[in-house]
C-alpha cells in the first residue's frame, strides 16, 4: 500500500530536505551501519520493511482526517459566531491544523530510517533514534522466550513483530516500555523464520544445538568441548591439565614414600 500523487510526492521533497539537514545537525549516518560484532562473526542489518512503514502513513491518515475534521468544524463555528475573530485568527488556525500533520509525517520517516536490527552468530543488537540513540544487544545464550505478535490490521499489511525476552523479561508488548530485558522486532515481513533462527542461535550458544565440536578427554574419561560454540576457553582448559598433572605426580610421591 504505497502514497500517490502530488501530496506525496510534496511530502517526500519535504521529507528529504529535512532529513538531509537533521543527518548533518545528529551526524547521524544516512545508511544503516556495519554494526561490529567481534572477528569470525557474520553479521546481517535489517530494518523494519516498507509494508510497515505504509501500515504507520495508514494510521497517519486516518488520525490527521479526524484531527482535522474536529479542527475545521471549530475554526468553522468560530466564524459563524464571530466572523470577525475568526478571519482574523485564521492564519493561527491554518498552523494548528497543518503544521502538525507535517512533524508527524516527518517523524514517521524518521522513525524508520533510524531503526536497525543486526544479527550475529551470538548476540542480536536494536538501535533506534535521533535525537537519543537507543541500542539494545541481547546475547543469545540469555534469551528465555521469543514470540511472534501481530494483529488484524497488522495481518493485513502483511507483517508482525517479533519480542524477544531474557531472564526478568516478559513477553508482551508492553513490557518493552519498560526496557532492560526485552527487545522489540518492529515491522518484520519473516518473522517467524527470524524467530526460527534466533532460537537454533540461542540452542547452539546455550551448548543445546548440534553443532560439532572438538572435545578432549578429562577426569573419570569425560568429554569437555575445546572448540566450537559454548567451548573452554583452550588457556583456561591446558591449566586445567596442568593442575591435573599436577596433583597426579604428588599422589604417586606420596603412594612411594
């Protein structure tokens, strides 16, 4: 569902002469950024898709047709009351109508051109924001529940949400207003297979997945992976052995003497 006409076509002048000024005044990058997860790590960028950015204009306009409506039918009653005050409050009454609709066509723009999702082997990372930037990295190996939301108009643009919660997180919408432990995914057109994938990264990081991992024999002949995801760390795992070697050496001294 996309805007036509002259309308939009102002609109989106307008919205590219604002957002050119507001990237110099923020310094804020004009593309999503590489966001650096570590070496060895692949790591995808998304933003929330077109449909959603269409569903938000929808609700835009129909919030702006009521506003206005009410707004006209007052400017409207004034001047049958009083033609005089309302002539001359006419130029204020065309800035309470118009100029809201502008900052909020603006700030949905805006909205979506600043809000980026980046996904690692190990961690997902939320970032949103202009004038404050929030970003939120969420480490798979802590995510306890991840769901998908979507509602009939949302159903009807074709996309949903995607929540993800750690430990002390909830899993609604509504405990994202309260920050810390849940990330909110807006505007997915796939996100059920993000889902999928999120939860095998979070399986594999937690030492639940399948993934092959290379394991070297410790006490009683038990196996304890040195590489691969959830692996010791190799040091830590060679002192491990050493102290091992260790206390096995003053056993047998102590079994001879």
């Amino acid at each position: 569902m996309k805007d036509t006409g002259a309308v939009h076509v102002a609109c989106e002048w307008c919205y590219r002469g604002v957002w050119a000024v507001l990237t110099s005044w923020f310094c804020l990058p004009r593309q999503p950024n590489q966001i650096e997860f570590g070496d060895g790590h692949s790591v995808v960028v998304m933003r929330p898709s077109e449909a959603y950015l269409s569903y938000r204009k929808f609700q835009f306009w129909i919030g702006l047709v009521l506003i206005d409506v009410i707004l006209i039918g007052l400017w409207i009653a004034t001047i049958v009351v009083a033609p005089w005050i309302g002539i001359l409050t006419a130029p204020l009454w065309i800035v309470v109508i118009v100029l809201p609709d502008i900052l909020a066509y603006v700030a949905i723009h805006l909205r979506y051109d600043t809000t980026w999702y980046a996904l690692s082997d190990r961690s997902l990372r939320i970032r949103r924001g202009i004038w404050t930037i929030h970003e939120t990295t969420i480490t798979f190996a802590n995510i306890q529940n991840v769901n998908v939301s979507q509602g009939p108009l949302q159903r009807w643009f074709g996309f949903s949400n995607l929540i993800v919660s750690t430990a002390g997180g909830g899993g609604s919408e509504a405990a994202v207003a309260m920050g810390g432990h849940v990330g909110l995914l807006e505007g997915l057109e796939n996100a059920q297979a993000l889902k999928d994938q999120i939860l095998r990264h979070s399986q594999i990081n937690a030492g639940l997945g399948d993934e092959e991992v290379e394991v070297d024999p410790v006490w009683g002949g038990e196996g304890v992976p040195i590489s691969g995801k959830g692996a010791w760390d190799r040091e830590l795992f060679r002192a491990l052995q050493d102290v091992r070697d260790a206390a096995k050496r003053c056993k047998e001294r102590m079994v001879g003497s």
